[in-house]
C-alpha cells in the first residue's frame, strides 16, 4: 500500500469519527429548538433520538458481517446516498415519524462509517503506532463535539432552521465521500494472527472492560446531553453560554487526547486508567455541586482533559488481553461503547421527567464510579503483562 493511499484512508477514519461525534453530540443544543417546533415536551423529544443512537449501535453489529459481504467503498457511497436522503427528510419532512426515521438513517450511515473508520486505523497501523493513532483518531469526535455546539448555537441565536445544523454536518460526509472515491481499500482477508486471537480465550478482564466501556459512554453522554438544560433552566445562563461550556470540555477532552498519546506509553496502561477514571469521577462530582457558573467553565475544561484517555484506553488494554491484537475486540468494546450511546435517553429521559436534568448528570456521574471499580477489579486478572504488551502502546 502507498503512502498517500495510507493518509487517504487514515484521513477517512478522522472524520468517520468527527461525523459521529457532531451528530451525537449536537443533540443537547438542538433538542430544545426541535421540541418546540414539534410542540412537545423535551423529556418526549429526548426519546426520539434514541432512533439514531439505535442506528449507531445497530450498524456497528451487523457491520462486523457487513465488511465480508460489501467492499467498504460500496458501503460508504452507498453511505453518502442515505445521508442526503436522511437530511433531506429532516428539511422537509415536517412529521414525527420522517423525523424519527430520519435520525435512525444517520445514526445506521455514521455507525458503520466509525466501524470502518476503526477497522482501517486496526488494520492500517500495528503495535505502539496503532493505540496513538487510535487515540488521535478518537480526538476528531471531540474536535466535532467542541466545533459543533458553537456552529449550532450561532446559527439558531440567528432564528436559523435546527435542520441546517444537520446540513452542516453532512459536508463531513461530503469530504468522506471524496476521498472513498480516490482510495484503493484494503481487501479483507483473515490472517493466521487474527485467527489465533479469536482462537484465544478473552477472559475476565475484557468483560469487566465491555462494562466499563459501556457505563463510561453512558455516564457520559447522561451528563454532556443534560448540560445545556440544567444550566439554561435551573442556572440562569444563555443557550450560547450553555454551548460554550460543551465546546471547552470537548476543547480540552481534545487536546488532553494529543497529549495522553505522547506520554501514555511510559506509563503501564492499567495504572494510567485507573488513575483517570478516579481524577474524573471526582470532577464531574464538583461540576455537579458547584452552583457558580464562573467555576463551571474551568472544572469542565479539567474534567474534560482528564477523561479524554479513558475510552481509548480501555479498547487498548482490551485489545492487549490476548497476544495478538484482535480488531473484533476492539470492535467488540466499540459495541459496547454504542450501547451506551444507545441507552442514553432510555435511561435518562424518565429521570428527567421525574426528578430534573440535574439527576441525569448525577446519574451519569455514578457511572463514571462504576468504570472507576471495574478498571480496579481488571487490575487483579489482566493479561496484558502476561502477553509482554506492558511497555507497548
């Protein structure tokens, strides 16, 4: 493979994951605007993006058959064909079930985007170079979620439609479009390594990272999604200021990933996790007891850096559990990760209803516990050492 042809692809599973990114996590920004137009209460709007985090977790499942059955270049034309479609639908469509609809199609369209965004940068790098380039890839979903909730703040702070934030974010898609068509693919054939990988037992220590992965992106996406909400209604602050304090958490939770990938691999990954998932469980605690708004900028910007590492992190070291690096782990831990997404206002949109915004974020900071004690019981049967993957990254 050329090395142009290797940027190409790299550059496909970059925005694959800014494409992800935007469309998550503008939710918490446009959902009020969208509630209004469809004249319902926000706790019920909540529930209909739920269709899109189902698509989301739905194609990244069904594309670990998928990619043997449809080159990715079909895929992610064919890919590019639904998105217009799906956007066009959100323009014109003006009814809660071609809304719904709608949101399902581009949660399928950048779900197996992000699935194939992951298998190109598993397949493409190897070693030390593929838990960095995993991490910098990761970056671009902040990147989106630190541009994106500034774009659609501006844009309905100028009584601009909701859906031409979507319009936006479908220029992401764009761009991946043009490049699938000038890139050659890597064909997909199974080596002897990753047989011996599926072949080899996954043990106690990737489950207790499937878990930790899943309650980390759900605590998570409880606590982003709510924000704006809680601190609008019960706070006193601007929509704007609302998106700023989303755009300075993905701000840091960007540059904290650049950072991480350049310092992670001195220390054992098992350790860097825990101590992570510890720093931001107790941040996200102050965030949510902290009443002056002027501090709330500053501890979501800490909070943010924190915990930028600790989702990549986790698809490492489960990646490191047997001696061969398997990409159906790292996609295995994807999953789970997306059925975090998934059960967002699932779990959160009745505790809303009931108890306030500020529940859900409380919630969401329980969760972050949960992935604090799951990375402390990995520490007792991790094979990562075992393996010799301890100083390798």
């Amino acid at each position: 493979m050329t090395d142009r042809n290797r940027i190409l692809l790299t550059w496909i599973s970059f925005l694959s994951y800014a494409l992800t990114g935007s469309l998550i996590i503008v939710t918490g920004i446009v959902m009020g605007d969208i509630a209004k137009f469809f004249n319902l209460p926000i706790s019920s709007m909540s529930n209909t993006f739920t269709f899109l985090n189902t698509g989301v977790l739905i194609s990244i499942f069904l594309n670990v058959w998928l990619m043997e059955i449809i080159s990715l270049k079909k895929q992610l034309i064919f890919g590019f064909i639904l998105m217009v479609l799906a956007v066009l639908g959100l323009m014109f469509g003006h009814n809660l079930a071609i809304f719904s609809s709608s949101m399902f199609v581009l949660g399928v369209v950048s779900g197996i985007t992000m699935s194939i965004g992951t298998y190109l940068i598993a397949r493409l790098y190897h070693g030390k170079q593929r838990g960095s380039r995993l991490l910098f890839t990761d970056s671009f979903f902040s990147m989106a979620g630190m541009i994106f909730p500034l774009i659609s703040a501006a844009l309905l702070a100028h009584s601009v439609a909701w859906y031409w934030v979507y319009v936006a974010i479908g220029m992401i898609y764009l761009a991946i479009f043009i490049l699938a068509l000038i890139c050659e693919f890597p064909v997909l054939v199974k080596s002897d390594e990753q047989q011996q990988a599926v072949k080899e037992k996954w043990g106690l220590g990737i489950l207790f990272l499937a878990i930790a992965a899943l309650c980390y992106i759900l605590g998570q996406m409880a606590f982003i999604s709510w924000i704006p909400e809680y601190v609008t209604k019960s706070l006193g602050m601007s929509l704007s200021e609302a998106g700023q304090l989303l755009s300075y958490f993905w701000g840091a939770y960007m540059l904290g990933m650049w950072g991480f990938s350049m310092i992670m691999k001195r220390f054992d990954i098992q350790y860097f996790v825990l101590v992570l998932s510890a720093l931001a469980t107790g941040l996200m605690f102050w965030f949510n007891m902290d009443k002056n708004t002027e501090h709330l900028l500053i501890i979501i910007t800490v909070l943010g850096f924190f915990s930028s590492a600790i989702y990549t992190t986790i698809i490492t070291l489960a990646s490191q559990q047997t001696k061969e690096a398997s990409p159906r782990i790292v996609n295995f831990i994807l999953l789970c990760g997306s059925i975090g997404t998934m059960l967002t206002f699932v779990v959160t949109s009745p505790i809303v209803k009931s108890y306030g915004a500020h529940a859900a974020m409380l919630t969401g900071n329980g969760l972050y516990g949960v992935v604090f004690i799951m990375c402390l019981l990995v520490s007792f049967v991790t094979k990562h050492r075992i393996n010799g993957h301890s100083s390798s990254h």
